[in-house]
C-alpha cells in the first residue's frame, strides 16, 4: 500500500536529513578547531581584595606553567599572540596579513594541516626560528605561480622560510579572521620580532586556547582554568568579564541538541505517516474479508479450522505491509543514493541513513503489520458458516 510505503520513505529521508545537517555541520565547525575554547582577557567587573573593578587585565608568560599544573583536566593550553600591523612581501607580491605565533600543537588544534610542507615543529619554537606556514589565499597572492615553499618573505623587515602551505579549508565561524588570509610563525619568534602592543608588554599574550582531555570534562576544565587565571591576576573566578571563554563544546553540544530534536520530530511525522497507512491496509483486508465471505462459509462448512482461515487473512495482510515496506525502504535509500551524487553546501553533508534508522523503519514496519492483520484475521476467522453461505456479495 501507497501509505506504508510512503510512511517508510518518510521516517528514513528526514532522518538521514537531520543526520546529514548533524555530520555537515560538526565538520565545519572542526575547521575552527578540535574541541577548543578560547580564551581571552578582558576587564574586571568585581572587586577582589583591595583591586578595583574594570582593572584590564593580561595573560602572560608565567601563567602557562601553573595552568599546566593547575588544570588537570585539560589536554593543551596554548598561547597566541597576534599583529595585524605587520606588512608582508616576498618578490612576487605584497599585502597585510594577520601573523599569529603559537606553540607547534596549535596546528593540530585549529585543524591546520598541510597542503605542501610542515607546520612548524618544537625544533622551530626552542630556536625561535623565522619560519613560516602560510594560510591557502595568502601563499597564492604572495606566490601566484606557486611553489612558495622554501621561498622567503619579510614580515616586516625580518626575512623568514616559507615551511608550508595550509589545505584549503572553509570555515562558518572565527574569533580573528579566516585562517586561509594568515601567516603563522612559532610563538617564540613572534614574541620577539612582533611583541604584544602596549598596555601589553614582551611577555603578554591576546588568548589561550584550551581543549579538555575528553569533551565530558569540558566543563571542569573551563573551571579549573577561570580558578587558576584568577588566583594568578587576582580577579574573581566566576568573574566572567575579566575571563570570558568563547566554549565552542558548549554550542557543539546545543546544536546537537537541536539537530537530535528535529530528527525526532520528523521521525514521529513519518511514523504518523506510517500507522495511517497500516490504517489503510486494516481497512482493505476488512473489504476483503466482507468480499470473501461466500468462500470463507464455505470452507467452514467442508471443515476448514478457525485458526486456518486466522492464519490465511493474517499472512495476506503481513504480506501486503512488508512488501509495500520493502519497495519504501529501496525508493528511500535509492533517493538518498542520488541526492549525495549532488554538490552539497558546507553545512550539510547529505542524506544519510544510518543502520539505526533502517533498523527502526523494519521494527515499525513489523508492528504496523501485526496490528494491521490481527483484526481482520480475527473477523474472518469468527463468522459464522451458515450466515456466510447466505450472504451475497455487494447485498
């Protein structure tokens, strides 16, 4: 029948859609980084001991090694410093770009990998080497034939290596810019060459980037690192102004939420879809039974058991609803088979059934069936031979 057909279609396309948009935007968001928070430094909104409220306050050098000890529960604290002042040039071309210096696990992070070359390595950072790793669009205007790794450009006037050049990547979301405009050079090499603005000084920093050992700990990491920034500029840690965190674990979390809710919801419209159809069968195998009554009093009266004629109009009515299950389960993998053939936005990564949702789709495709036969079975194995013989049909 058309209906359970079209209610299997129904509960596996939306959600194999609301999988898609999941997986779709769970990748682009990676592209940000992997489980991170930012964490930058702001002004104080509360008094602490005897320091004013709306003191500015600053990460430094010193803080690391007692963050590192202090946050147990988190996997890398990374500082970054950042100039958008710096002027770039190689001999091909010139133009402005963010240059960012971090540690060498910042690429592993912010999803930065390697198209041609490396990123830099501990090596780079104990040396303070002027090295560099160039964002996708950048390494193309300052080298538009290509080729810029072993290259050298200025920053500024300090000539640095090019090591390597990013994947092309697309990010939804950034907290300074598009990594593919950047120049990224090792930490210690950029507090040298390019330190902080003032009220900042050569030790200070813009933002930690923090992610948690496993993304159930995320929350006390946080923790641990507003207590232990606090204890060290003597702010309060709930003081959200001085300390405020970009989570981006906590908006993956809500949008999984979100996506979860909106699967669930198209599903109970497909399932809604699905028990009118088994309506639908109910319906035609009563017909049936009211057609047949002739034949039904007649094998009653050549001795025909009750439960033979149950067993016959049960698996006629079991046989409608699995075949029409069938043919909704091949036409729903066959349009998700097609529409992943097209070119998707970044955001969603298609139709995608799981085994869950076809496992689903056959558990409610087998329970419709059942209901949808019972009572049909049960009225034709319960009349009466004798009315049956005289019953006409259509009378």
């Amino acid at each position: 029948m058309f209906g359970i057909a079209w209610g299997i279609v129904s509960i596996v396309l939306m959600v194999a859609a609301g999988e898609g948009l999941r997986v779709g935007q769970a990748k682009v968001a990676k592209t940000l980084g992997k489980d991170v928070m930012i964490v930058f430094h702001g002004r104080t909104s509360t008094q602490v001991g005897g320091a004013r409220a709306g003191r500015l306050v600053h990460w430094e050098d010193n803080d690391l090694p007692y963050l590192q000890t202090a946050a147990i529960d988190c996997n890398y604290i990374l500082p970054e410093l950042e100039q958008d002042t710096v002027r770039t040039h190689s001999a091909f071309n010139s133009a402005s770009f963010l240059v960012t210096g971090s540690l060498p696990a910042f690429g592993w992070v912010r999803t930065l990998d390697p198209s041609e070359g490396r990123f830099y390595n501990d090596d780079d950072e104990h040396e303070a080497r002027r090295v560099a790793f160039l964002g996708t669009d950048a390494a193309k205007q300052l080298f538009p034939t290509g080729g810029a790794v072993g290259q050298t450009i200025h920053l500024n006037d300090f000539p640095y290596v090019v090591i390597g050049v990013m994947q092309k990547k697309k990010q939804d979301s950034s907290y300074d810019g598009w990594d593919v405009n950047k120049v990224f050079i090792p930490f210690a090499t950029m507090q040298r060459d390019f330190p902080d603005h003032p009220p900042g000084t050569s030790h200070t920093f813009d933002q930690l980037l923090v992610t948690p050992k496993s993304v159930d700990l995320h929350d006390t990491c946080k923790h641990e690192i507003r207590r232990g920034l606090g204890h060290l500029h003597d702010f309060d840690a709930n003081d959200k102004e001085a300390c405020p965190i970009w989570d981006t674990v906590q908006e993956a979390k809500a949008f999984e939420t979100m996506t979860d809710g909106m699967k669930y919801f198209l599903g109970a419209v497909g399932l809604i879809t699905l028990v009118l159809g088994g309506l639908g069968v109910m319906n035609v195998m009563l017909v049936a039974v009211r057609e047949r009554t002739r034949e039904i009093g007649v094998r009653k009266a050549l001795g025909a058991p009750a439960h033979s004629i149950l067993r016959q109009f049960f698996l006629e009515a079991v046989l409608i609803a699995v075949i029409s299950g069938g043919v909704g389960l091949g036409i729903a993998y066959g349009i998700c088979a097609m529409v992943n053939m097209l070119p998707m936005p970044d955001f969603f990564a298609g139709l995608l059934p799981t085994w869950k949702t076809g496992a689903l789709a056959c558990v409610l495709l087998g329970g419709i069936a059942v209901l949808s036969a019972v009572y049909p079975a049960r009225r034709a194995a319960s009349i009466d031979p004798i009315e049956a013989l005289r019953y006409e049909a259509g009378g």
